[in-house]
C-alpha cells in the first residue's frame, strides 16, 4: 500500500539520519575532551638505540666548540628536523638513562619505576606484567595506543613479533623482541628474518628494507588509522646500534671526512682511568684502535633517522595535527665511539650515560626553552601524564616535573640531585646539572665537574675545594639509594676524607 505522505516521511528519514550523525559527533568530541574540557592531547614518542646525544645539531649548538666535535672539528652530523623539535619547544641538557643499558632503560622509561623495581634490570628480562605503565593508563583514558620497534622488554629473542603482554600498547602487531641487523627480509608482508648487507644483495630489491624505513612506514600507516581520535604512540628504531651500518645514500655521506680520535683517548688518559671505566676482558671493542668507518656509518644511520623523524612532522602538518600533538624525541642511552678508549655503553661516562630529550607541545611550551636540571627517565611517566592532564593513582619513583616544561620560563636551572645506576648496582652515580659522583664497588669515588672539566678526567673527589659539594651529593645519593631499594651499595657508605 502506498503512503499519502511520501515528502514527509523521506523528509523524517533524513532528519534521523542527520540527527545520528550530530550525536556520533557529539560523542566523538566527548572521546576527545579531557575532564576539564579541553581537547585530549596526542602523544608520539620516537625513540632511538644507542644514540650519542653529541650527533644531534641541537645539542651542538649547546657546546663548546670541542665538546660539539669531538672528532675533529665540524665533523659531526646535521639534524634539522630533530632540531626543529628542539627549537620550537624544549631541549634537557642534563637527561640520563635510568641505567645505561637497553632493557632497563626501556622498563624505567614506561614506568616511571627504577629498573630493581621492573622486573626488568638487565637485558633478556621481561618487564613485570603487575606494575602500570603509562600506556596503561592511557588506554584506560580511552587513547588509542600503539608500539612500532624494539620492545627488548620480552627475552632475548630476535626479529620475532606476536608479543602476548602488551603493556598497555593495544596494537603491538609492529612490537619487535629485538634485533639490529640493517635489513629485514619482508615476504608476503611477513618479516622473515634481519639481514646484513651481503645477504640482503642476494634477494629482489622488493624483499627487503631497513628497519628504520619498515618501522617508519608503518607508524605513519597506523597514524593515519587514529588522526580522528586520540592517539599515543611510540616508535623505537633500533638504530643508530652497532654494527654501524647505513643504506645508501646515507652509507657514503660522511666519506669525505677526516674523522680524528677523541682526545680522551690517548694513551696518557686511558692508562689512568678508572675500575669502572674498564672494558674487561669480555668487550671485543676496547682497545681495538679508532674505525673511522664505523663512526662514519653511524653518522649515516643518524642521518637517516632524522629525515625519518621529517615524515612524521610533515604528516602531522599535513593533517592538521601539529597544535594538539606532544612529539619527543629521545633514547635508551648513548655510545662511547672512542672517548676514553670505549665503544658502546653500560658505564656512567656522559657519553654513555646521558642521552638525547626534545620535545614540542605548541602552545603548552615556550619555544626555545633550555632545561639544564638534572632529570633521568624514571621521571618520564609521571611528567607526560600530568602533561597531558590525565590523572592517575600510579606510585611512581620518579618525579612530575611538568612544571618546568609548561611555565613561562626560558630557561630551567635547579641542583636538584638524581640518580642512575650499573644494573645490580656495581656502580651508582649522582648527578646535578653541574656534578656527577661515581661510586664504584672496587674503586674510590670519583666526582666530576662537568662545567669545568667536561672530559671527565679529573677526580675532584678528595680536593678540599668540593669538599662540600662531595659531601651534598654523597649524601643525598645514599638517601635516594635506600628509599628505592637500589640493591649493591646502599650499605657501603664513603667516608670523605
């Protein structure tokens, strides 16, 4: 039977269907509004592996000029688009691993926990599954959240995925247990396996691709799937870690220049430094003489993670993204590449130990804005999520520190004392903005200016002149020892002489 009424009913149709549309969209801003009603920042934290915080212009631009080249002068690598974080936000000068090794570096950096409380205080350890993170608690806000790259917080176990604990990333699919060769063997969109560079020849130039390229191309695949809501992702490249080795065209970028050691590698020095600043028998790297292509291989790989980082900051300008979107860029820790005669990391030399920190919330943070307090990655958690005002009720280690980001200050300078420590707690050492304070098992302690002496070659220790310092910063390191349980040398006070 026909209706009398055809106009009005497809009129009342279309009215419900706009109708519909109106809420879904109301509901839509609900999702996206915090408890106070303003729009719910998005997160991306990109995040590199042994990265050497020198490579970075943004920090050279913040040395001496022999501190910003220490392997001859303007030999180093030129980092735009990291800087453009830098300069339209905030640099840490003053930034350190938690402890400067992968796994518990990693477990600090999601928890806001030291690594003895992780589950996770040395490489091969799976963080613990009963402790928050703050991705967990993002999830819990409703944030779409998603981990692209190294995790090596799930077993020794390399190029493999399918990772069952999440830790409150709800895409994993891109969650690599671990791994650094340069290549990937992809297939029927499945990695196969990592790849050095003879083997990666051998297969059709459609099979294989670098893990910075992979990991890069999939997080702009999965920030394509989220720019309507709210989204907090990490991306973790496993470069610039050894075995040094960049693609074309970054592989012979640096060919061309005439690399020098580090001054604090001769012999004079090495034959003095301390205990802890020992290879041992075990490193394959000390003592080896300084490889010229290596160094310049990683410049390469710095070189190509930078214009990864461009990718992300263009899709963000290009989808209107920029304004509502806090960007970092940091590490697990750094790379000695020859000062003091050393390679890698693990020790508390600044090279090792401190590591990159930049990043840009516009609006929310002055541009330009230099941050000289000393703060390590346990502080991470507690300060994004207060950032972002999203509150919680997670008993962190570390310290909100929002403030010094937010405010209207230009610069931040305080001598608030922190720590980081060797994993079991062969070494712990206190650092400020200005002093650092080794104390070591079998060595005598060591204090570092590092205003004075940025080398690290003088032990200012038993000088009456930082008598007083050495007293300060003893003090408050043993007191932060016992208050977070650091396991090894809480009860083996110094006395100073």
């Amino acid at each position: 039977m026909k209706t009398k009424y055809p106009i009005l009913i497809a009129i009342s149709f279309l009215f419900l269907q706009s109708s519909c549309k109106v809420q879904k969209e109301e509901q839509k801003e609900v999702v996206n509004k915090t408890e106070n009603g303003k729009n719910k920042p998005n997160l991306i934290i990109i995040h590199t592996d042994e990265h050497n915080f020198r490579t970075l212009s943004c920090y050279q631009n913040l040395l001496s000029e022999d501190q910003a080249f220490i392997w001859g002068k303007g030999n180093n690598v030129n980092t735009p688009n990291i800087d453009k974080i830098a300069n339209e936000g905030a640099i840490c000068t003053s930034y350190y691993a938690a402890s400067p090794v992968c796994t518990p570096s990693r477990a600090s950096l999601v928890s806001g926990l030291y690594p003895q409380a992780t589950g996770a205080h040395k490489n091969g350890l799976h963080i613990s599954e009963d402790i928050p993170t703050f991705a967990t608690i993002l999830r819990d806000q409703g944030y779409s959240t998603s981990y692209v790259g190294k995790w090596h917080l799930a077993g020794h176990e390399k190029y493999t995925f399918g990772i069952k604990y999440k830790a409150g990333f709800a895409d994993n699919r891109y969650m690599m247990r671990g791994g650094h060769a340069p290549y990937f063997h992809i297939k029927d969109g499945k990695v196969l396996d990592g790849l050095g560079d003879k083997a990666a020849a051998k297969l059709p130039k459609e099979e294989i691709i670098t893990q910075t390229d992979y990991f890069t191309d999939k997080t702009l695949e999965i920030l394509e799937r989220d720019k309507n809501k709210p989204f907090a992702l990490m991306l973790s490249i496993p470069d610039p870690h050894t075995p040094d080795y960049a693609r074309p065209p970054y592989r012979t970028m640096y060919d061309d220049m005439d690399l020098q050691e580090p001054k604090t590698m001769a012999a004079k020095y090495t034959a003095i430094k301390p205990l802890w600043a020992k290879g041992g028998p075990k490193d394959k790297n000390e003592g080896k003489g300084f490889d010229k292509v290596a160094l310049k291989q990683y410049f390469g790989q710095v070189k190509h993670i930078d214009h990864s980082v461009g990718r992300i900051l263009t899709f963000l300008d290009d989808n209107n993204l920029t304004d509502n979107t806090i960007i970092i860029f940091t590490s697990d820790h750094g790379d000695m590449f020859f000062e003091h005669n050393r390679r890698n990391k693990g020790v508390p030399y600044e090279a090792s130990s401190r590591i990159p920190f930049v990043i840009r919330y516009p609006n929310k943070i002055k541009q330009g804005k230099i941050i000289n307090t000393a703060y390590t990655n346990v502080d991470f958690a507690p300060t994004i999520l207060t950032m972002m005002g999203v509150k919680n009720d997670a008993k962190f280690h570390g310290l909100d520190t929002s403030e010094d980001f937010l405010n209207d200050e230009k610069e931040i300078t305080s001598d608030r004392i922190t720590y980081f420590a060797k994993s079991g707690g062969w070494w712990v050492s206190a650092v400020n903005d200005r002093y650092k304070l080794v104390i070591d098992k079998k060595e005598k302690p060591y204090l570092f200016d590092l205003e004075k002496n940025p080398d690290e070659l003088i032990n200012y220790y038993n000088d009456p002149e930082y008598k007083g310092i050495a007293t300060k910063m003893q003090t408050e390191l043993f007191k932060q020892l016992e208050k977070y349980d650091e396991p090894g040398l809480k009860n083996q006070p110094y006395i100073i002489k």
